[in-house]
C-alpha cells in the first residue's frame, strides 16, 4: 500500500479521567479531518488508566494506531517510538489535550503543493481559554541564513505548529532514546558536573544532551546557582522542550516556511 500523506504523532500518558477526555477529544479532531490521507500514531506511555474507549475509536477511525508501552518512559522516548513505525511523507505532532483544525491536514497539503521547494512549515495556533477567551500566537519567523535559520533560543515555536517531509527526519534524524553515554566526558562534566550516563525520561538529561549536541544554545538554557559564577543545566521547556530542541536542530539545515494559519488549538489548563 501507498505510504499515507501524513503521520500524526500523539505521546500521552493517561494519568486521570481529564488526561482521557483530552486524548478522546484530540482523536476525534484527527478523525474528522477533510482531508483523508493519513494515519494517526498514539503511543500510550504505560499510562494507569485503563483507556476502555478504545476499541470504540479505532472502529470509527481506522487510521488510528495506538501502540501501549509497559514502561513511563516520558514524552521524548514517545515520540522516537511513533518516528520509528511512522509510514507518512509529512510528519504532524498533536498533543494529547489539543485538537486540530478540521481543515488543518488539507490546508498543509494546499501549502505543501504551493511551496515545492520547502520541506518544512510552521504556523500560528489558537488558545482556548476556560474563560471563553480565544488568543492567538503567530507563527515564528527566525532570520533565513544562506542555509537554515540564525540561532535562536527556546521559547519561540510550539509543539504541533510546525511539520516537516520525513526526508528531514532521515536526513538528520529524530529525538534520542533511553540512555546514552556522551563521547565528550569532559564537556559533559564540565556542562552538568557529571560524567557518565543521560537518561532521556529526565528532563534535565534530555537539556544537556541537546547542549551537548549544540552548545551555542547553552546561554539559553542555563541558570545562576544562587548567585554564583558557576552555571546549571535548565530544562528546554515545560520541562521538556521537545518542540524547541527538533525545530532548532532541523533548522540548521533547511528552512521552515512561516504563514498565517491556525490550525492548532491548545487548551491551556
């Protein structure tokens, strides 16, 4: 069978009957996309509660693939799963507590048609507010260098308001995995004061591997300890950063196109 346009990556850990009700309500915006050509890779992440809805959605929607690990191994871990068994030409994050536009997969693959030089984009995306309120935040526009984007620090793209071909994803690769032993010791010990083994399930590991990998972005993602000359390892994110750190390295190579649509909606909690 033909490989589908998209890909659709969810992590989610399913921690209370609120966490479900988000990932329930995140399948059916993937589900009643206008545009068809797709699949929809969840990876459940040894979640505790039991997800009985299931079989009820992936009979609604056959392009859902939902794949339960043992082990809580985190997002990061999550998402170099659904990487690994992803069989589309563009790749999409959802979080598991937002929703995508109906239309959002068909106006990517208008965008994609309409810009055949690029093989990434990036987006604007909507928050819903438990107020009523809707707010916006617009797509990020780093300067183009002659190849890829300058140097930026965390904090400026959103998770699921980019996507990108799967050639990138081969090309560069995706997110690290377990745990992994630096070549560099002294720089590792230097930047964590620490040798020996990151655990990607940590956040603070996770932030001095990509350090580690671009130590350019270290002014942004360390902090005094109490005051003193010496510096430590800050998380990339709320904790993880996962969006930042995949936008970051991929942009070092290719340029991502920024355009006004807003196909994401977060609900912030």
């Amino acid at each position: 069978m033909p490989s589908p346009n998209f890909s659709i990556l969810t992590p989610v850990y399913i921690h209370s009957p609120q966490r479900k009700a988000g990932l329930i309500r995140a399948i059916h915006s993937v589900g009643m996309q206008t545009h068809e050509d797709f699949e929809h890779i969840v990876i459940d992440d040894g979640s505790p509660v039991v997800f009985e809805e299931l079989d009820k959605l992936k009979e609604m929607y056959p392009n859902l693939v939902y794949q339960h690990n043992e082990a809580h191994l985190e997002r990061v871990n999550c998402y170099h799963d659904a990487m690994e068994i992803m069989k589309g030409e563009w790749i999409v994050f959802l979080n598991s507590d937002d929703t995508l536009s109906p239309y959002a997969l068909e106006l990517y693959k208008k965008t994609i048609n309409e810009n055949p030089d690029f093989k990434m984009f990036n987006f604007g995306c909507l928050y819903v507010h438990k107020d009523g309120r809707v707010t916006h935040r617009g797509p990020f526009a780093p300067s183009k260098l002659e190849v890829g984007h300058e140097m930026f620090g965390k904090g400026q793209i959103v998770d699921g308001t980019f996507i990108f071909h799967r050639s990138v994803f081969e090309d560069l690769g995706g997110y690290p995995h377990g745990e992994i032993t630096p070549e560099d010791q002294k720089d590792m010990e230097e930047l964590y004061h620490r040798g020996g083994t990151l655990n990607v399930c940590n956040p603070w590991d996770f932030s001095c591997y990509a350090q580690l990998e671009f130590p350019e972005i270290r002014q942004y993602c360390l902090v005094d300890v109490q005051n003193e000359p010496q510096k430590f390892v800050q998380e990339m994110g709320n904790p993880w950063g996962q969006d930042y750190y995949l936008f970051y390295k991929y942009t070092r190579k290719y340029h991502s196109l920024p355009l006004n649509l807003y196909l994401l909606w977060v609900y912030p909690k």
